[in-house]
C-alpha cells in the first residue's frame, strides 16, 4: 500500500475530526513560516551593539547628524527608530523624562511585533490534541455503540471502523500539535532574545543622550507658538 494511499485511507476513516485537525494543522504552518520569516530573517540579534555608530555624534552633542543617520536606517533597524524618537526629543529640548516617554514608545510597539501571533502556536498546538482526543472519544462511542443490536458477523466490521477513526485522529493530532509547540518554544526564546538586546541598545541610547543633556548648560526649551 502506497504512502498517499495510507493517507487517503485515514482521513476517509477519521471523518470531519481529521479535517478539523487539517485546518489547524495548516493555521499553524502558516504562523511558524511567517514567524520564522520575521525573527531569524529579518531580524538579527546584534542591535545593542549596532548602537555604537551613534555613540560619538552624541556625546559631541550633533544630534541632527544622529538624526539624519537614523532616518536612514529606521526602515531596515528597529533599534534606529528608537534612536530616531529619542534624539528627536532631545532636539526639542526634552529633558530626561521626555526623552524616555518617547523611546519607550517606540520599544513598546517594537516589542509587541516581535511577540505577535506566536503565542498562537501554543493555543493551537493544543486544540489539536484535543480534537485528537474528541475524534477518538467519538470514535470509542461509535465503536460500542453500533455493535449492540447487529449480528456477529458484522461486529468486527463495525468495531474496526469506529477503532480506526479513534486510532487515526489521535495520531494526527499529536503529528500536528508537536511541531507546533515545539516551534512555540524555539520562536518564543527567539523574540525574547531579540527583546532583550534591543532594550540593552536602547538603554545605552538614553545614557549618551542623558549624558550629552547634563553638558549642555545653556539649553533652553523651544517655545510652542
């Protein structure tokens, strides 16, 4: 018996419960591609350490030239658009406070797109288990049940079918909750660390930009017309 053939067999057997399972199954495969696009692709760890192009320009106090910099690398850096906000606001006369409110901001925002969707992967994993266990709960009952009123010769018969849909989602639903919660796991360290060294090189932004506040005296704050 060929593979695709195995394959068609269990589904014809495992009923609407192996087509459910398929539906998350393919939910799931898209979030982990998506995913994995998004925090191995696109994302490098490497942002704290990214921070220190901007390092001499702000302790000389040119902001506008750290300003213009990160402008140019805020589509491709997370961690330039954090520099972008908070020079910005020390362009405008921001003291501390204001210059973390705006950074933090952007943090917040960057942050969250990093955690996006992946939590998914933990939800589905398990509703994919449990609709391999409703399938073999119904599969058991449908087993026991249509086997009281028939003669022998067709109790095997019955048996067998209501065993394979049993047999059959269970395992399908293990095939696609493992992978799933796997990937959960390997996705969600991913972002964490991607989180964590974008905080590191954010903080170090803000005590250059503290420090280069503290040594410039004569600054006054810009008047709102």
């Amino acid at each position: 018996m060929g593979f695709i053939q195995s394959i068609y067999i269990a589904f014809a057997e495992g009923g609407i419960w192996m087509w459910s399972i398929v539906i998350v199954h393919i939910v799931s495969i898209a979030i982990m591609a998506e995913r994995f696009f998004q925090l191995y692709i696109l994302r490098t760890i490497g942002q704290g350490q990214m921070v220190k192009q901007f390092e001499n320009d702000i302790k000389k106090g040119e902001l506008e030239r750290v300003l213009n910099k990160a402008k140019g690398l805020s589509l491709r850096n997370p961690i330039a658009t954090v520099v972008q906000a908070g020079t910005q606001a020390a362009i405008d006369m921001g003291g501390r406070e204001e210059i973390q409110s705006r950074m933090d901001e952007i943090l917040l925002a960057e942050n969250s797109r990093l955690e996006q969707r992946t939590g998914l992967l933990a939800m589905l994993g398990n509703a994919g288990t449990l609709l391999g266990l409703l399938g073999t709960i119904v599969g058991l009952i449908q087993s026991f049940s249509s086997v009281a009123n028939v003669n022998p010769l067709e109790k095997a018969t019955l048996l067998t079918q209501g065993i394979a849909l049993a047999m059959n989602t269970t395992a399908y639903g293990l095939i696609m909750a493992i992978p799933a919660l796997i990937m959960y796991g390997v996705l969600q360290n991913r972002a964490n660390q991607l989180s964590d060294d974008l905080n590191q090189g954010a903080l170090r932004v803000f005590n250059w930009l503290s420090f280069t506040y503290d040594v410039m005296p004569n600054r006054t704050r810009r008047v709102k017309g």
